[in-house]
C-alpha cells in the first residue's frame, strides 16, 4: 500500500493523527519515554518466551530469522527482542561496489528526485531537504539525485546498516516532535520526516556523498548510533565531526531503532534504482536498492 491521500483516511485514524498533533511536544515525549522504559524492564524467562511469540503472532515475525538459542533462553526484556540480531545467513549483502543495498529490512515508500533548490516534491507536496538535514548548504549537494524513504513495519529487523562503503564523517542530532509515521500521518503531515527527531549518518563513498537519515516517531524508546555513543532525545541539535573518521565497511550496523519507524537515504545524481526495485517494494536489509552505473565501468575498466 502507497502514500495515501487525506481524503482516503478512515474517521479512526484521522481522529488518531490530530490528537497526536495537537498534543504538546512535551506529552508525546513523556509517553514514549515511559515506553521505551517499559521496553527495558526485566522480563522472567517464562514471561519472555510467551511475550515474544504473543508479538510475533499478531504481527508476523518471522522467528526462523532469530539465533536459536537467544529464542530458547529467552529475552532480557521487550527491547532485546525487538533490536534482536539474525541469526549468520539471514541477509545476505550484495557486495558489487556499483550496488548500494537496502539500508533496513522494511516497505520502499517513495522514491523521489531532488529538484533545485534541493525540494522534494511527494504526492503534490513539496518539503525542503535542508529541513530534513539541518543543513541547507549539504542539502545543495543532493540537487538531481534521490531520496529513497523504507517504512519499518513492528514485525522487521530494526538494525539499520550502511547501504555502501564509505567514511563517516559526520554524525548530526536533530530533536523534533515524535509524531506517528504510518501512512495517515504521513497523508496528514507532508513535512513529517522534516519535524520528528533524527539521526543523520553523513558518508563520504565513492557514489559521493549518502546521509542515511533515522527519524524517530511516536512510541520510538529512542535510537542509538553503533559506532558513537549518543544521547536519547537530544534537546539540542547537536553536529558531531568524527575524529579519526571511521571507515564504515558496506553492511556494518549504522544504529538502532528502540521501537520504530523510518529510514530516508539522500544520494548525489548518478545513482538510480536497482532493476526490479519500486514505490511498495518490501526490502530486507542487504539487497540491492540503487545502484551507480559509473562505478560498474570504473570496475570492468580496472
């Protein structure tokens, strides 16, 4: 299922999405701050193992992914289960440099065109990139590539991973609201991934420059950055130039989502979808998504 319209909103969730958007900031972060603690309490084994196949019956996990013997011991708490790792040869990462992989395990929203001026134009609503990045002058840089955006479903994976090879030089934290970022809100709200908070991963690669964007979203515990320690709902933008920049290897784990929720990629031109790849598309983590042309020639030419 695509984008929807307003108008295609059932009353339910409608009333859903202008509840949230009217509650104050302070509201939405309370409530998903007690979440997330929930989510980290201690869980009995017995209690653990019922919760987990609770979960994964009424949402479709998929437990044959899971490492065995973390099922049979069971989980120290919801937030293990639900940041749980795969077990070896459950994703397999497309490893031809020409290929940028699927981020995420999720459903490929839309895929759009940066215009001038680096704005979005999705479904007849236009937003500017610069929002989403906190950052005009990087936005500049994207004008006539793309921007994939992968919704994670509660039933996926919710590691996040870089999609190529390349140096992390920068790490950005963005507080926003904490908004819902299902299809009505979404509908709702067009500048949605431009408000909620986010964590932005900025990589020099060989396909240029890729920012891999978290957005957190109403009921996220919070997200976590995998190769530097941040803080959880930061409350003030906070830029991070890393110092040695780290080489972050095609595949290697970017952060994690506690609970939620979205994944926008932002690449310079040159860069297109892979064959077969479109809007509605279910990914997992490790195929390919888009691909640079340049850098299969720069191969065969080598």
């Amino acid at each position: 299922m695509l984008l929807m319209r307003a108008s295609d909103l059932s009353l339910r969730d409608r009333l859903a999405v202008k509840l949230i958007e009217r509650s104050p900031q302070w509201s939405a972060m309370a409530v998903t701050q007690a979440m997330g603690a929930v989510a980290r309490l201690p869980l009995p084994k017995g209690v653990s193992k019922a919760a987990v196949q609770t979960y994964a019956r009424a949402f479709g996990v998929n437990l044959e992914e899971v490492e065995p013997d973390s099922l049979n011991r069971g989980y120290a708490s919801f937030d293990a289960f639900f940041t749980r790792t795969l077990r070896d040869g459950a994703r397999v990462v497309d490893k031809r440099p020409e290929v940028l992989v699927s981020p995420c395990d999720g459903r490929l929203r839309e895929v759009e065109t940066v215009e001038d001026q680096g704005v979005v134009v999705a479904k007849g609503h236009a937003y500017a990139i610069g929002e989403l990045l906190a950052d005009a002058e990087l936005a500049k840089r994207f004008v006539g590539g793309l921007q994939t955006v992968i919704y994670l479903h509660p039933r996926d994976y919710h590691r996040v991973h870089s999609p190529i090879s390349g140096v992390a030089r920068r790490l950005t934290l963005i507080p926003g609201r904490l908004l819902p970022v299902n299809d009505a809100s979404v509908a709702s709200e067009p500048r949605l991934f431009a408000v909620n908070e986010r964590v932005v991963h900025l990589l020099d690669t060989d396909a240029g420059q890729v920012a891999v964007v978290m957005v957190a979203a109403f009921g996220v515990g919070h997200m976590s950055c995998s190769y530097r320690e941040v803080e959880a709902h930061p409350v003030a933008e906070t830029e991070v130039h890393l110092q040695p920049a780290p080489f972050i290897d095609k595949g290697r784990e970017l952060g994690v989502f506690h609970l939620g929720s979205t994944v926008v990629m932002l690449t310079e031109p040159g860069v297109e979808l892979a064959e077969g790849v479109r809007p509605g598309t279910p990914l997992r983590f490790g195929q390919p998504l888009l691909r640079a042309p340049a850098l299969a020639t720069e191969e065969a030419g080598s």
